[in-house]
C-alpha cells in the first residue's frame, strides 16, 4: 500500500499561474469573452494540469481498456454471459470493439490490461503486450485473480487484491506517461461491472440503490431487480468507512485499477479523461482517498447509465458529450478527446484582437477605430 | 427564382433501403442494441442521405462562412461596431479565428463568402477566391448589397435580393461537391445577425420574442431591450405568409445563403452539419420552403442564445454537442465533425458477433457457445 499513499501524497494543486495566464490569454482571444463556453473554462484546467499555457498538445493519448470479471454475474444481474469478456478481451486486441474504431480515428493508442478476467487469455487474444496487426492495441496481463468473488456472499475483494489493482493502475498510468503519453484515457471491460458501479456510487454518495441502478447493457425488468437486489444485499455487509475496504467489499478489480490510473495521472500532472459510469464509480472511490486527483480528471461524457449522473454531480464533472452511451469500453472517453484537444488548439492558435486588428468593445481604448 | 424552385423539387426522400441496412447492420456490431445511443441514428440518417451503408466518410469537409452586414445595427442592439465584420473576415482569411483553428484540428476547409459585408473587403483581406498562406481558407465575392436596409424602418432585403442570395447559398453548395466536398457545415459572421435571427424564429415558429431573443455575443440588459424591441417593431410590419417574404423582411443576407446552401447540399445528397442560431433560423426557412431537406441537416450543437433551443426543438434536430457556445463562424458544426465521422467509422470498421465470436444474447441460437 505504500505506492499508493506516497502517489496520492505526490499529487499537488493545479498550477494558478498558468491558470491565471490561461484566463487572461482568453479574454484577449478574437472572440467574445466566455464564447467557447465549457472549452474554454477546459482550456484553463488543462493549463493548470500541466502548469503551463498553452499547454501542450493532449498527444499522444492512450485509453486503458482494465479487464475483469464479477462473481457477482452469478445473481443473475445481466443477460449476458461471463465468457463475454474474455471474448470482447479478443475483440479489442484484434481492433474490431468500438473503442478501437473510434480510438484510430481519435489518433489515440488502445491497450487492454487483464487485472481480474476469469478465464486464460494469451492464447486466445494474440500476443501478449506486443504490437498486433501493425496495430498498437496490446494485451498486458496483471491479472490480480480469476474475478471478483460474489459480492452478495462476502467481500469482492480483500484488501489485499484491491490494493495490489489499485497500484497496477498507477503503475500503467506511470509506464504510459514514461512512454510520452500526455492524455490518459479510461476504459473498461467486464460483464456485470454496472452492478458492482452501482454499489460503489451508492456506497460513497448515499443514493438509494434503485436510483443509483440502471440497465447496465440492456437488462430488462426481472434482471433489473435482481441487480438492485443484489447490491442491496452487497450493502447489507458492514464494511467500515475506510474507502479501500469500501472498495475490496463491492468493487470489482477494474474500478480498482481504474482508480489507480486516475491518481498516477494526476501525481504525474497528466490530463485523465473518464469514460462512463464504471469510471465515474472508480472517480468517486479517489475522491475519498484524494479529492485533489479529481482537478486532474475530465469527464469525457455522461452516460445513459442511471448512477452516472449520480456520479457526476458528486464528482461535480460536467461531461464534454451526452449523446445517450451506454457501451464502456471508454468509447465515451475517445469521442471527447477532439473536444479536449480543441480546447487547447484554441488557446494556443487563435489570433488575439491585437495581432488581428479586431475592435474589441470589451477594451474599447485600446483598439477601437476613431 | 427558378434554380431556387428547381433545387427544392430536385431534393428527394432518403433511401430507405440503405436506412435499413444500416439499422441491421447496427444490431450484429459487437455491442448491446442502441449501445452506441444518438450515434447510431446518426449513422442510419447518414447512409440514407448517401443512400449507401455503410455511407462514404464525411470527407473532405468544407464550412462556408457567409458574411453580411445588418441594418438593424443602428438600433443599438449590439455593443460591437459593424466593423467588426469586415475585420473577422480578414481573420478568417488569415487563418486566425476559432474556426479556422477548429477546422485544421478537424481536417476542414473553410472558405468565406461575402455575400453583404458592408465594405470592400479585397484589399484588406487578402487575395480574393485563391489559398492564403499555404490554407485553403479563401474569400469568395458574391456582394448582394453593402448590408441589408434596417428592418425596424423597411424589409431588409427587397425579394429579389433575398432570392439571389439564396441562389448563391445554391451555387456554393453545387462548386463544394462538384469539387469533392462530402459534408457541408454552416458558418456565418455577420455583427447584429443574431437579432435577425430571433426575427426569423419568432416570425418561423410563433414563439414570443421575448423568448426567441438572446444575449448574443454578451449584449447587457439595456442592449437586449433595445434587441426585442427592434425584433417587434420589425415583425409588426406585415409581409405576408410567403416563406421568402418573411425571410427578405426581418433576415439577414447570410441567412438567406445559409437557406441555400441546405437546400443545395439536399439536393445533392449531401449531409450538411448546422452550427448554431443563425443556421437555425436558416433551417426554419427551410423548412417552409422545402421540408424534406431537413432530413439532409445534422444538429452540430446548441447554442447558449435563446432562440436556437426554440429553432431546434420546431426543426426537430437533436445537437450532439452542448457546451454552451455561442460564437457562431461555424465553431459548433466542426466541433460536431469528429462526431458524424466516428458513427460512420463505427457502422463500417466494427467487427460483427459472428466475425469477432463473440456471444450475441439477442441471438441466442446463432453464437452462443454450448
């Protein structure tokens, strides 16, 4: 555990200069002040994230796609089966998911890390962590155990594993960063890990369990309320205040790894765009360990997902894209990512009122005609 | 009158028979049904504006920015100088403005038309209709007039004037494709335009102007009075129920090129992305003149100005981005780019169920393992 406490210690407050420069490098950008809305308040955290303005280019970006199953699938919570995401797992390292598509266009690496699937997957998914296809997707494998157990009967995790995920995810945040990664995406893979969300957002924002439990990919009525019932259940078990044994008693060993990534990105001063609802989970796990690592976070979307909203607002993340995702993979994350980049475009390339001869009627004396 | 006639009877239904593939198609990509929400209607209304599935990429893209002066600014419902438009489009030709700089990072072109810019503009803005540094970004003539008359005192463009303008929206949108162009995306400048606007919503739509008027590029409390009542005095001269009546009374001369360059991109099956307030008061005329070519238009975003929510809603355009702007140039619509071509990625690049054997629990008989 100490690699976690010595990097959620190694995170410091956003850069306020760079901040400062940022807003007032805004304000004399052709444009009418606050015209870019939501971008341009983005191009100021982003300055502040890397402590200088304009920062530099979010490239290259990579999204970290952590796998893992749920012992928690055994209570019937979703219609689809446990073999998914191994299959998916392959789907992913052959560059044929969603994410992968949309990640080309993005310009953004894919890898997918195994913390937790329960099956064997090098031979079925290719190569292990090595270019596939002239591709960059990769498979790493840090498998922590075969899934979580089930939640409903005792603890998912030990505090243990949870840790030993956590600190994988901030040793990968650090490898991509070493790496030359300057954007940190989310993703996420692992059938049934709407249900362990569900619990991790109710447990840390103390929403009703109905309302923090959506249909994940598609459940319908019946297996809607076994999932409610299941993290009701999960709940019941007293697992203490301390945020990891909240964590190791209903997370799964994504959530775990994912907020590991999102504190690695932050001590190393690197933007981190969060995907959906697992991530926001995830997020909600570091805001009780480290509410500093969440200036560090952007939240790529909102996702139709019910306990995403939940989570943002708790978060107190706006999403940059709302167009009713419901798929993970940190296909949200990646469609953001233009919108991120642009923000910083923005502030580094347009033209100031001065240097084009704009009138601005906000500085009337400076540059107005006679 | 007669090519704006024709070109409203030459726009056609979209293809059923690719809408239908493409909704197929969407149901046996690796991901749960409707998983990829707004997107995936995005991409069936795409491959039946091509009436292919999957449809071309959206590329090449080009904005067109249509500039024109407005003579309602005299009623002070603005703080900025009409100058202002005649130096934004300088801007633009240098390469300096958001939309330029959005539109490199989007691998768009932009090209600025001048359709009633109130000044010369050749000399001080570069090279007419050739690349400017090393961009692609060029200044087209097609002057209808130096600004449209006062609308508060008389209709602002005589019926011919507001016909010739949309015949040029017509003729821009035919030289983009006839060069290669496969998306069109609305860009507009014009300093008071987005009074005209809220004249064009309430007149299109019935709202109260109150309701349709916004604050613009930052109007205070006093200059937005002095904004409804310039609407009002305008729309309570009568001009009759025909649709170009309406537009040359209380429009500007870019929204009547705007109306044309929908129409043209409709016509030519085209898909062309709306940016924000003043492409939608363009779209209402459409949608008086012509109805179908809505089917041809995808919602960049929403704008923070009032109106556009009000535009929106009677056009029955859903944005995909949201981010407060409300800049106009066309910023919205290439920020929405990246989005229109990741849904075609998506239904042309994912792998299937059955290519990727990956277990399908819609369809449990045909991939799911023993």
């Amino acid at each position: 555990v100490e690699l976690l406490y010595e990097t959620a210690r190694a995170v410091s407050p956003l850069d306020a200069a760079a901040m400062a420069d940022a807003r007032s490098r805004q304000a004399r950008l052709t444009k009418p002040p606050g015209a870019l809305g939501v971008l341009e308040e983005l191009s100021v955290q982003l300055s502040g994230i890397a402590g200088a303005c304009p920062p530099p280019r979010a490239e290259p970006a990579a999204v970290v796609v952590f796998a893992a199953d749920h012992g928690v699938h055994a209570q019937g919570v979703t219609g689809w089966p446990q073999e998914v995401t191994a299959q998916m797992v392959a789907n992913f390292v052959a560059g044929g998911a969603a994410v992968n598509v949309l990640a080309r266009r993005a310009g953004a690496d894919v890898s997918v890390v195994d913390v937790g699937v329960a099956a064997d997957l090098a031979p079925a998914a290719g190569p292990v962590d090595g270019p596939v296809d002239g591709q960059r997707d990769r498979l790493v494998d840090r498998k922590v155990r075969r899934g979580t157990r089930d939640m409903t009967l005792e603890p998912a995790m030990t505090r243990a594993e949870a840790v030993e995920a956590v600190e994988i995810g901030i040793e990968v945040a650090r490898e991509r960063v070493e790496g030359g990664v300057r954007c940190l995406l989310t993703g996420d893979m692992g059938i049934a890990n709407t249900t362990a969300s569900a619990a991790l957002i109710s447990a840390f924002t103390g929403v009703d369990v109905t309302e923090a439990t959506g249909r994940g990919t598609g459940a319908d009525d019946a297996t809607w309320r076994r999932k409610v019932s299941a993290v009701e259940r999960a709940l019941a078990r007293p697992a203490g205040p301390e945020p990891l044994a909240v964590l190791a008693s209903v997370g799964g060993l994504e959530h775990a790894a994912l907020a590991g990534l999102i504190l690695g990105a932050a001590a190393h001063r690197v933007p981190v765009v969060l995907d959906g609802v697992i991530a926001g989970a995830a997020a909600l796990v570091v805001r009780a360990l480290c509410p500093q690592a969440l200036d560090y976070c952007v939240a790529g979307h909102r996702s139709a997902e019910a306990g995403h909203a939940v989570a943002l607002d708790a978060l107190g993340l706006r999403p940059l894209v709302d167009l009713d995702l419901r798929l993970g993979e940190g296909s949200g994350a990646v469609l953001a990512l233009p919108l991120v980049q642009s923000s910083i475009a923005v502030l580094g390339e347009m033209a100031t009122f001065d240097s084009a001869g704009v009138t601005d009627k906000t500085q009337p004396s400076k540059t107005q005609p006679s």
